[in-house]
C-alpha cells in the first residue's frame, strides 16, 4: 500500500514527463520537417515560357548554389533557352548558378535576373570547364533567371489587346497552332487609302522560339507605327505592313528553345512547309498580292554566347544582284538614322538544309526590293554597352524609319 501510494506520485511524474517527452519529440519531428523545407530550395517552373530541366538540376541550400541545365524535349536538337525561378534559399550570402551546358549551345553571356518575374537585369556570367556561372544578390525571398529578356505571348496578347482600337491597326487573320494556340497576322496601314501604288512589307520573328529579343524589336516597329511620331502619315498611306510577330507560338509558350524544331527547322522549312505555320504564312504572303510585294523581313536574334560586339547583322542572299544593293541602300538609310553599321553576312549556304524564308521569298517573288534575314544581338553593342529592352524598341522605330525610298 505505501509503496503503492508511493508509486501514485512517481506514476503521475513519468505519465507527464511521457506526455512532455511526447510533445518534445512531435516538436522535435514538426520542426525538423518545417527546417528541411526551408532549408529546401525549390524551383518555378509553373509560368508561361519557362523552362529547367528539374530532373538534373540541383540546389544547395548551404552553399546556396543551383547547378541546373534547360530543358530539352525529345524534339529538340539544340537547347539555348532557359527561364525559371527558385526560393527557398538562403538570404545571408550570394546565391551561385551555375549552369551546365555539356548539351547546351552558346550559353549567354549577359544572362538576366528578376525579382519579380516582370523586370529582369543584365548579369555577367563566366565560362569555364563547360560551367557558365553567375551570381545574384538575394535580396528577395524569389529570384528569376533567364537566357535573355523574356518575351511572352501574354505580353504579345496584351500589346495586341491595347492597340485594337487604333485605326491604322487590324488583326487581318490568325491561324490556329498544332497546340490550339493562335498566331497572328497583323496589319499596320491606313485603311482608307487604297492606292494602287502602295506597297507591302512583311514583317516576321520568332521562327525560332528562344530569339526572345527580335520580339522587342517588332513591338518597337508597332509602336512607332502607331505613334504621334509618325507625324509624316504617307508612311501609312503608302504601305502595308504585314506582321507576324510570333511564328513558333507553340514552342515560345513552353519555353523550348524551338531552334531544329522537329521535323525541320522553321526557317529551313520554306521550299516544302510540314509546319502547318509555315504553310499558312505562305498563304497569307501569296493572297496579299505578290505584284505589290516591296521589302520581307525575317527578325531573328544570334546565339546568345556569341561575343561579336555588333549592332547586328544581316544575311544577303543575293551577292551583288538588285536585291543585294537595294538592301545595301536601305541599310545606309539606317545607319544615316542610327550610326549603326550593321555586318554583313553571306549566307549562300542557307538553301541547302532547306529554304530559310528570306531565300523563299526572294526566289518566288522577283519583284521585291529585297528580302532579308535581321540577326538582333544580346551583347555589348558597338557603344560598348549591353543591349537592354529600350534598344531593341529603338532598333524596331529605326527599321521602320529606314523602309521609305526617298
Ligand atoms: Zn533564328
């Protein structure tokens, strides 16, 4: 009995002392699962035009390093673009990506950054041991990275959206994509004027979905087009432009890089198109009429690890025909605006992997002034300064401005 009501008191003890080693232990356990998950970096993949191949890319919340590679559908042969964003890592030091391109062509050299996946900033990387490294302050809780400034089709859609009540602006047509996505045919003139000497320009970009930059340079086009500055109208009065600013639309979406897209690259897919946007884009340049057909532009960007520090440059087709010097005299006319002086690149080697468009269109419509193929740069332009999204606008308004023959 003594030793039993003894026992009450160490009884009551140990019950409690279980349920406080209980509650210490389930505290223990909660907390170790609440310090793992932050101490887990964990990637964004879950947004338009983003891209990592999660299967192989790995962080490190104690040296908060991120080694990471692109995605690459099975479709693809060559991979450029990445987008993606990471959180969960730790805010006291430096975060280290770095990027292994084993796979990869032409890793960026001036890779952006975001806070906020809307605006980026240029950050300078370095290459070593097939690594291209870079580093970002975290100053937030979330960061983005990306090849090059992205170009979405929400911003596309929203720029088509805001425009579509101006009157020099119509959506002519728009064709529905193998993934059910739409692509655009855009116009850019004044309506009401129905001369018979006007004339067409063809705008195109975005063959190859990681170019993201040439985008830039077409809405700078747009925006001037329909702009206060364009206070001389004859340019509206006197031309049609015809614009498709986004070609891979499929592939721009899921953040593939779309450079040999499966079955054949889009700008080699001109003399037989198996791309059903292909196809249908020689419809629309063939229904708008060849007769008056002037000037074909093809918006492209160079790999972005190519380090020529240039405006950008152009690929003629035609050696020293017509076309070649109509195309010498234009860029002239850019460079009196601009003081840019683009290369020139002769690429006669273009129509044996298939036709590229400006070959195309340059073949099948004599008439045309000239058709050429515009490589938009993400490097350090010929001031020593790093392409930003403001210049790639510029560069689209100066393009335009170019096109008059006075
Ligand atoms: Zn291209």
């Amino acid at each position: 009995m003594h030793n039993l009501t003894l026992s009450v008191p160490g009884q009551v003890f140990l019950l409690k002392y279980q349920r406080k080693l209980k509650n210490i232990l389930l505290l223990t356990i909660l907390l170790s699962i609440v310090c793992n998950t932050s101490a887990q970096i964990r990637f964004i993949t879950g947004y338009q035009n983003a891209n990592v191949d999660t299967a192989v890319s790995v962080a490190n919340y104690s040296t908060n390093t991120i080694c990471f590679s692109p995605h690459r559908d099975s479709l693809n042969t060559e991979t450029v673009w990445y987008n993606f964003g990471i959180t969960g890592f730790r805010t006291d030091t430096i975060i280290t990506f770095l990027m292994n391109y084993n796979n990869i062509y032409y890793p960026p050299n001036y890779p952006v950054v975001s806070y906020n996946g809307k605006e980026y900033f240029n950050v300078k990387a370095s290459q070593r041991n097939n690594i291209n490294q870079f580093s970002v302050k975290p100053t937030h809780d979330t960061v983005f990275v990306s090849t090059g400034y992205p170009y979405t089709y929400n911003r596309l859609q929203k720029l088509i959206k805001s425009i579509n009540g101006n009157k020099y602006f119509k959506i002519d047509s728009s064709f529905t994509t193998p993934k059910g996505n739409r692509l655009y045919l855009l116009t850019v003139t004044d309506h009401n004027t129905k001369s018979r000497t006007k004339k067409n320009v063809w705008i195109i970009a975005r063959q190859h979905a990681f170019e993201s930059i040439s985008n830039f340079v077409v809405e700078g086009m747009i925006n001037y087009l329909l702009s206060d500055k364009v206070t001389d109208t004859d340019i509206l009065s006197q031309y049609t432009f015809y614009i498709v600013p986004m070609v891979d639309i499929d592939n721009v979406i899921s953040g593939q890089s779309g450079r040999m897209s499966f079955p054949r690259d889009f700008n080699r897919d001109w003399n037989s198109p198996r791309h059903s946007e292909i196809e249908t884009l020689e419809k629309w340049i063939k229904k708008s009429g060849k007769r008056r057909y002037d000037m074909f532009f093809d918006i492209h960007a160079t790999y972005p690890g190519g380090r020529t520090t240039n405006v950008f440059s152009y690929f003629d087709i035609h050696g020293g025909s017509i076309q070649s010097q109509n195309l010498n005299q234009f860029w002239q006319r850019f460079y009196n605006l601009t003081h840019y002086r683009p290369k020139t690149i002769d690429d006669t080697n273009v129509y044996q992997e298939g036709f590229s468009a400006d070959y195309y269109n340059a073949k099948k419509y004599k008439r045309l002034q000239f058709a050429t193929t515009i490589e938009c740069d993400w490097n350090v332009n010929s001031r020593g300064k790093v392409w930003q999204i403001a210049d790639y606008l510029n560069l689209g308004e100066n393009i335009i401005k170019a096109v008059p023959v006075k």
